[in-house]
C-alpha cells in the first residue's frame, strides 16, 4: 500500500491512451470462446484484466500471455469443479457467470473488496429458472447445472453487464432465446459495444423493442477482417479507452495542454461521450487527425447526465469543482453500488480539498468558481477516485496528498508515471 502526494504543476505533452479495460474484457472472452489460434492485443497489466485472465485459465482457456499479447490456442473446458477467483472485477463476474453456466462448468465464484455485495441478484434469479442452481445469495457461492434457453427479464438499470453476459453465453445454447428489459436501458454504449465485438466474431444478436433476440446453435469464429502478423497469428487489436483517457481530457481542460493518441473517434464506448460533454463545459477541445487536443479554456458549469456515463462521474466532479457556477451530476444513484459508495466518495473528496459538493440521493450539485485549495484526499479503495483527486491536486493551491493510491492498479497501473510524463509532481509514500 501507498500514498502520494502530488503537488502543483502545469500538465502537457502527447500521451498514448491505454487499452480499452471494457474492449480487452470482451475480446478476450470471445477469443477464448471461438477455439482457434488468435492474440489479443494490447492487453494493460490491470488488477482486473488479471482477473477475467485468471477466470478463464481456471475454466479451461489455453494461453501465453507475453507483455501486452495473449495468444490463445482452443480451449478445454473444465468438467472437474473450477475455481474461480474473480478479485474487485465486476465485469469478470457478470460476464464469465452466465459462460461458465453455459458451458456446463462446476464452478465456485469468489471475489474481493466490495464485489461480494454489488447487486447480482436480477441476473442469478434468471439463471435459477433456466437450470442453474447456486449455493448460496452472494459471493462465494458454487454453481452447478447447465443453463437453459428461454426468455430472460432483467432490468436495464441496475447494471448492463448482465446484459452483456447473457450475451455472450446465449449464443453457445442450442435453442434461441430472448432477454426482455422490464426497465429502460443505462450505459446503452456498452451493450453496443458487446454487440460489436460478438458481430466481429460472428455472433448474430438482434434488436427487439423492449430487448435482444439470440438464435441458438451459434459458433464463435475468427473476425474476417483481423490482420494477421507472424508469431501471433490472426491478432485482434483493442482500441483505447475512453474512460480512462477522460482523466487527461478533463486535466488539460483544467489547466493543461494534452495531445491523445489511439483514440477511435468513432468508437462505441459510451465513455466517448467526454467529448461532447467537455465541450458543454466550454472545453477547447478538437482533433487533429489522429490526436485529440485538449487544452485549458474558461469552463462554465453545467448539466450532467450520469446514466450513460457512470464511471466519469468522479472526474466530471473535479472538473466542475474548477468551473464558474453550479454543475449538476444527476441520474446517477447507481454509482453507490461501485468500487465505494462514489456519490459520498466524491462529495468527500471535493470537499477535503476545499471544494463545495451537495450530495442527494441521486445527484451531486457542485458548486464552483473557487477552485480547490488541497490538504488530504481518502482514495476510498476506489481507483476512479484515486485519479480523480490525482488530477485535481495538479491544480490545487496547494498538496494533495492521496491515501490508498495504489486503488490505480485495478484498471490504469501506470497512471502515475503517465501523470509524470506530462509534467505532473508526485511523490509516493510507502506505508508498509
């Protein structure tokens, strides 16, 4: 564990934006699933990226992985009871239950930190009526049985992993199914970004009005269109993540000059929705070809629909903490049941650096124009909380000082060194 203290500093340069955390989870997943040689590529060293790894080398998946390349060679999936160790990774467990239901595979489920009380009740009462038994409410629990097809029901604002793991598991069924959602959909983009990447591989969904329709019998196969390279096969690139590329953007628009590269412009990350939404703030932000720029400008405050972005929330806070007048964060109640309660963990961090946050039930109004003065920020376990006051210490008065930085490692472990990169001061404070 550490600390770290980050002092004032200006913040420029070119970065390369990291592997897209929501982009590798599904290739890899798919990669695994249609039993050919192929390498995905990058893949970050994040805790969570080692998770979805580990899951499903414990299922059954054959790999190498080299530096940012896994090279996957056909799977044998376990028919003996797996274990199967999903750490602080909610996508590894939401994605890889209803795939290793599917399979046929025992399997004993654990995780750490806050997983084993994030909601996931809505997705296993699903599987309970298609064949699936569990041995317990929540985490650890054991699984056995083979999942069924049929009509799936699941609410569409509780979380769209559930989505997502259906749908990667309905597809291996033989029968066809449906999932129907009882309540409209939030994060809409990253259920579209599932369906890219299952299309890529062949995988046919289709659009109903109220939910998804999956034919049965269906066979996960090479894209068509990947390059192949020699040593690694046909190779299926992941794009840059514009979650995690939103810390630079709000950082520039702040008080920096920051050029992007690797970015999709045309990506279907709802997280891209930064741009628009930095713009709102009156950011001055444009391409250039390939690089995205950003750069200091007279931010005003604004209106913030959290529901298709929950996971810029914690930055967006910061950002409106150093804009003129009031930003509102609302629809966003999901986000008490993330990594921390991010609503009271972002209220708190705002403050303890001397800004002015009313928290509610579902929505945060930030009061700014002041700026942030610094003193001590609690990383709350939480690593979007931990960058967040990162980049807000760039441009505080004063220090910052961040406990239980090292939070970063679960989706961006090089995020301090990226920091330094662009001119940041940071000092790191062992705590034994």
């Amino acid at each position: 564990m550490f600390d770290t203290i980050i002092s004032p500093a200006a913040l420029s340069g070119n970065i390369q934006a990291p592997p897209s955390k929501s982009a590798a989870h599904r290739a890899l997943i798919c990669a695994a699933l249609c039993g050919e040689c192929c390498t995905v590529k990058p893949i970050s060293g994040s805790a969570d990226m080692a998770a979805t790894l580990g899951v499903l080398q414990a299922m059954g998946a054959q790999f190498q992985q080299q530096a940012e390349a896994v090279r996957f060679s056909p799977a044998v999936w376990a028919k003996e009871p797996a274990a199967l160790f999903c750490g602080e990774s909610g996508s590894t467990l939401r994605f890889l239950l209803p795939v290793a239901a599917a399979l046929g595979i025992p399997a004993a489920f654990s995780g750490a930190g806050r997983l084993p009380d994030r909601p996931i009740g809505a997705l296993t009462e699903q599987m309970r009526l298609h064949g699936v038994s569990f041995s317990g409410e929540k985490l650890p629990f054991q699984i056995s049985g083979r999942l069924t097809a049929g009509e799936y029901a699941l609410p569409g604002n509780i979380s769209s992993q559930f989505v997502t793991g259906l749908l990667f598991a309905l597809p291996l069924l033989q029968k066809a199914s449906v999932i129907r959602l009882t309540t409209p959909l939030e994060s809409a983009g990253y259920i579209d970004l599932t369906i890219q990447i299952l299309s890529s591989f062949g995988i046919r969904i289709g659009h109903i009005p109220d939910g998804f329709s999956i034919p049965g019998g269906q066979r996960y196969r090479l894209p068509e269109k990947a390059a192949s390279l020699p040593g690694l096969g046909t190779v299926i690139p992941v794009e840059g993540d514009w979650s995690n590329a939103a810390f630079w953007i709000c950082a520039a628009a702040i008080g920096g000059d920051v050029r992007l590269a690797g970015l999709d412009r045309y990506s279907t990350q709802g997280d891209c929705a930064i741009l628009e939404i930095v713009k709102q703030f009156g950011g001055d932000i444009r391409w250039e070809g390939d690089l995205l720029h950003c750069r200091a400008s007279r931010l005003c405050g604004c209106r913030i629909d959290a529901g298709p972005v929950p996971d810029l929330v914690p930055i967006l806070a910061v950002t409106g903490a150093f804009a003129e007048g009031d930003t509102e964060i609302y629809n966003a109640a999901r986000l008490r049941i993330k990594e921390s309660d991010r609503l009271a963990a972002v209220r708190q961090l705002v403050c303890s650096l001397g800004g002015d946050v009313e928290e509610y039930p579902d929505r945060l109004v930030i009061h700014g124009g002041k700026g942030l003065r610094g003193g001590h920020a609690d990383g709350a376990n939480d690593h979007r909380i931990v960058m967040s006051a990162a980049v807000a210490g760039a441009f505080c008065r004063e220090p910052v000082r961040i406990a239980g930085a090292q939070a970063v490692e679960k989706s961006y472990p090089d995020f301090f060194m990226k920091l330094i990169d662009l001119g940041g001061r940071c000092d790191v404070i062992q705590m034994g």
